[in-house]
C-alpha cells in the first residue's frame, strides 16, 4: 500500500523543480495560458499548431511616435508565455506577408519557428503597404500617416519601431526580454544594427539609451541575430569609393571622404521599386530625402552639399557601422554573397573587424558563398535556414545544440550548386599564400572607354534577358576595349582558388578638373580567350590638379572564392566607366597608370600549393590614416 504514496511524492517533487521556461516552450504539451488579444486589438485565433494574431487595415498598431503599423504574431499552442521571440524582418519590396528567405510566405513564415517552440512577430515597415504606405491606409489615418513615410532602416525610425513593437510584448507578459531578429536585404540591414546596438536604442534627438520596454520599463535585448544578404555601412554599399580594405580598420569618414561612384543599375532598380512606398516629398524631411539624393550622385562632377549629406546620413544613421560599439553585440550569425554586387561579403567582414576591434571574443559566426541579390543565383535556403534555427535554440532557449562558427565559404561553382567548403576561426586564416605580379609599363585609361555591350553582360541586375545570362557566373568573349587597361597575369601551372579580396597597388597621376573613378574588374580567362568575371570593384582616385605628380593608390576588389583551373590565366582591367552598373561620367577625365601590382589571396599555402606561382602573404600596404585590423598587421 506504500507504492502508490511513494509514486505521489516522487510526483510531486518532480513538478516542483526549477524546469527554464524556454525548455518547458520547446516540450510541453501543455495548453497555453489564454492569448486573446495582443497590442490590446489584435485578437487571436487557433489553427494548426499555432495562435495567430492577425493585423490588418482596421487593426493596425501605433508605433512609439503614433505611426500606425500593420503587424502579426503568432504563438506556439503547446508551452506558456512568456515565449522567445523571433522578429522576421522582411525585404526592401517586401511586406509582413512576406517573401522571406527561400520566398516563405503565409503561414510558413511563422510556422518554421513556432513548431520549435517560439513567438513570431512580422510588420509592414512604415511607408509601406497599410503601414501608410498604401493610399488606402493614409486615407483611413490622414494625421497620424502624414509623417509616416519610409525612412529606410533609420536607427531613430524604422529601428526603433521593431524595438517599441517587442517592448510592447513584453509588457503583456507574452515574450521574453531577450528577443531574436532575423531578416535579409533590407530586413538584414535592420538585423544587424539592432544586434549592433544589443540593449540600446536610438531617440530622436540621436541621443543612445538604454533599451526599455514602453509601459513597463523592462529591460530589454537583442538575444539573438540572423542578418541575411545585409549591408553594414548603406553609403559604402550603394557608392563605393573603394577605400575599405578587409585588412584595416578607418574612421566612420570614409564612406564620404571622398564622395563614392553610385552602383546606377542597382540604385535605379531599387529607387523605380521604392517609388510604390510613401517617400518624404523632396525638400521634407532632411533625413530621408531619396529624390534629391538620388539625383545628386554623378560620378565625375564636384561633390555637392546634398550628396555629401545624403552619405552621412546613411552612413551614420541607417547603418549599423554608424552606431556606436558599446556592450559587445549579440550573439550574431552573419551571411553574405561573394556574388551580391549590391551587399557583398565586404560589408559583412567590415562590420566583424569593427566589433572584433574591442570586443575580440564576440560570438559571431560567419557564412560566405555565390547567393544573395543578382547577379548571385544559388537559393540559399537550404545552408541557411537550419543553421538560422540552431542560433535561436541555442542563444534563445538555450539548448545544447551545435551552431556555426568561426568562418565558413563555398567555392563559387559555375552552373548551379556550391562549391568546395573551406572554413578557419578567422576571415585572415582563409587565405594562406597569394599570386602577385608586377606591371611596370605605363597605361592610359579614359573615362569615355569601355566596351558596352561587356558592360552590359556583366551588369548584376540584368540578369534573365535574352541576351544577357542569369548565372553568377557571366562569361563573355575577350573584345577589344581602347583606353581601358589590361593586365594579363601569367598562365597558371597548377590550379589555384582566391579567397578574399584582390589588392590593387598602383602609382596614379590623374588629368581631370573634377573628380575621376576607375572601375576593376578580374576576369578567368581561358585558352580559347573566353573570359569569365570573378570579382570587380570601385575606386575613387584622390582628386587632383592636371600635370600633379603620381601618387600611390591602394585599394581592392570585391572578395571572391574562386578556383582558377591549371593553364587559365587571371586577367585584371581597369576602366574609367562601366554602364550602366556605375553611373556614367559627366566630365571627361584619364588617369595615366604608372606601375601596378596586382596580389590575389589563396587557399593554397606556398609549400602546399603544387604551384611555384603562389607566394607567401607579401606585407599589406596600410594607407595614412588607417590602422590594422584584429589579426593584422605586426
């Protein structure tokens, strides 16, 4: 008869235990206690495995400034709030339905997370969509929409809207403090600043505080972030002046200084999307005034007042390499594409250099292949989406699960798939040795010289036309292009694979009375002179007078992992144009080449290579101003 008295007590004792909340989310089969409503007027509905609280024209939200927003969340049916919390940031033409990574939309967008024991909370950022976007929705809230125009990642805005939303959680008792966010492209940008800032927010006065819930005071974190396809410094993204290198570390100037060449096809693309958003009309508002400053950005013209604004503001107020370091940043998984001409792997590498300067031991994990915005292809889905899960349940509900880490690239493989993996603790340790040769003899490069139907090819955003392919991998035959100059580096005895960024060093005098740019471009070139681009790059000549003496220039391409097969040969040019991917030049100009080194960073160590052509790493030129980044340097 003591048996059963036993089998009570043992019970009781083990109902008693201390069992983590985020645990019991993830395993109990337990009904949740009753979510009606959320945010007071979003009522809540049970179907299929989850609660869903939908949004709506009639059901919209007031942002921390009174901008209505239309959001939803969904919570998991077995466990109780609180909940961790996910925040699925959607793109630049993107809504709260959605596309997310791999295209999800609907139902699957909150599905993939609440089935594992998570909240979900998507919104229509403000500007866009029943978020003010829609004539509709400023019609049925004329005040309250008459200044809630698109403010395209503003850390006082847009990002404070996802902060005020999740605090707003929290004080309902539905979510915990420490939440997730995970989006890609615009969503990313936004991820990633907000991991940046950790446990902060921005007011609108640009003064930083402490990050707390809106009715409750709660302390409040970023616990966890995926940021996808991102930018890091949006001004240095959309027009570089190629004075970023992978291996140092520069004031937050130098994304202004000098004004950069604006990537025109990418630029116009996004602005002709954006046109559907409600803008600041020009003049409005000085903080997002993308009419004007769309307008503003020639590439050969004197820098204006209104281009040089346009770059701050982006650079200190919509990106995350503008908010300053102060807690170590969240635990953050990072992916971008060596084939995304918009956002590429540079962005990401900047951004981790800058936060490894005093945070040395941040938890950052970093993902690098062909995938992302065109002319990347490769759906990035499948390397993505369960490494993205594994970061929320082990950071989120603190499950003992295995994570990225340390740096992770894919070879990129020309016709579909991924290449070969190779991985190392730290961006440095991917490459072991490099190619370098030397050009001595002088080169005349024009501005009015390219071959525009190359041009044209090669373009990002043209891909999936007829006549232009709509593979990352763009090859074309080698056409004659007076006034650019060609650089063949000598053919290779054993098959090698860049990694990272080529270094251009090269002695530059300049005859122009405004300003100039070159454009880089590295080609694989095979033995029947077909040509395939590898990488290319930006650069923005220091300006001056005709006849000044040459000065040496140092800058690099966008990175790359790139097999260049035995016998192939690596073929560097160098324009003064190349439309319509950089906007065409007003004044006319030519930058005479003096000498030029060309150094191309390999998986191959020298002793391992097979290949008497790779060296050891050659000391990296470290222009005035700038200084080493971790790992670097003596």
């Amino acid at each position: 008869m003591q048996r059963p008295i036993l089998i009570l007590m043992l019970a009781i004792s083990l109902s008693s235990c201390d069992v983590p909340d985020s645990s019991r989310n993830a395993t109990s089969s337990e009904q949740p206690a009753s979510i009606e409503a959320v945010f007071g007027k979003l009522e809540c509905r049970s179907q299929e495995d989850q609660r869903l609280c939908s949004g709506g024209l009639e059901r919209r939200v007031p942002s921390f400034d009174g901008v209505p927003l239309d959001v939803d969340v969904a919570f998991p049916l077995a466990g109780r709030p609180p909940f961790p919390l996910i925040v699925r940031l959607h793109g630049y033409t993107g809504v709260k339905e959605g596309p997310y990574l791999g295209g999800v939309r609907g139902e699957r967008v909150f599905e993939d997370y609440t089935r594992h024991g998570f909240a979900v909370m998507v919104f229509t950022a403000r500007g866009r969509g029943h978020s003010c976007g829609s004539e509709e929705s400023r019609a049925a809230t004329p005040e309250a929409c008459r200044r809630g125009w698109d403010h395209l990642g503003d850390t006082r805005k847009s990002v404070r809207d996802i902060q005020y939303l999740a605090g707003r959680l929290a004080d309902e008792g539905l979510v915990e403090p420490a939440i997730g966010v995970q989006g890609g492209s615009y969503g990313g940008g936004r991820s990633l600043t907000l991991a940046t800032l950790r446990d902060r927010q921005v007011m609108p006065d640009g003064s930083i505080v402490p990050w707390t819930s809106p009715g409750k005071d709660i302390p409040m974190s970023i616990g966890a972030a995926v940021p996808f396809i991102a930018w890091s410094d949006l001004a240095y993204a959309l027009a570089p002046n190629g004075r970023v290198l992978d291996y140092a570390l520069a004031d937050a100037s130098i994304a202004w200084e000098p004004l950069g060449a604006m990537k025109h096809s990418a630029v116009a693309g996004l602005w002709r999307q954006g046109r559907s958003h409600y803008n600041a009309p020009p003049g409005e508002d000085a903080s997002i005034d993308l009419q004007r400053w769309f307008n503003a950005f020639p590439t050969s013209a004197l820098e204006s007042e209104v281009s040089r604004q346009a770059a701050i503001e982006f650079a200190s107020n919509h990106s995350a390499m503008g908010v300053p370091i102060g807690p170590e940043p969240s635990p953050t998984l990072i992916a971008n594409g060596f084939t995304d001409d918009i956002f590429p792997v540079n962005e990401a590498v900047r951004w981790v250099n800058h936060v490894r300067r005093q945070h040395p031991d941040a938890v950052i994990a970093q993902l690098y292949g062909d995938f992302g915005h065109r002319r990347a292809n490769q759906n990035s889905e499948p390397l993505l989406k369960p490494r993205a899960l594994a970061w929320f349940q082990k950071h989120l509900q603190g499950k003992q699960v295995e994570v990225s880490d340390g740096v992770k690239a894919f070879v990129q493989q020309c016709g579909g798939g991924f290449g070969e993996l190779h991985t190392a603790q730290s961006w440095q340790e991917l490459s072991a040795g490099e190619i370098r040769q030397r050009f001595p003899a002088p080169v005349t490069v024009a501005s009015g010289a390219e071959n525009s139907s190359v041009s044209r090819q090669i373009d990002p955003p043209s891909g999936r036309s007829e006549d232009v392919q709509s593979d990352s991998c763009r090859t074309v035959e080698a056409a004659p292009a007076e006034g650019t100059g060609l650089f063949e580096l000598d053919a290779l005895d054993a098959s090698v694979t860049l990694m990272g960024s080529p270094i251009v060093i090269a002695k530059l005098s300049i005859e122009s009375q405004h300003n100039a740019v070159l454009v880089a471009r590295l080609w694989a070139q095979d033995d029947s002179g077909r040509r395939t681009l590898v990488t290319h790059g930006v650069y923005r000549p220091d300006v001056g007078a005709n006849g000044s003496p040459a000065s040496e220039a140092v800058f690099q391409l966008n990175s790359n992992a790139w097999t260049f097969e035995a016998g192939s040969r690596p073929v560097l040019q160098i324009l003064g144009r190349s439309t319509p991917y950089v906007r065409a030049p007003e004044h006319p100009f030519t930058v005479n080449i003096q000498s030029l080194e060309v150094r191309l960073p390999t998986v191959e160590a020298p002793e391992a290579s097979g290949s008497e052509q790779v060296k050891s790493k050659a000391p990296r030129p470290l222009p005035a101003g700038m200084r080493w980044a971790p790992g670097y340097g003596s």
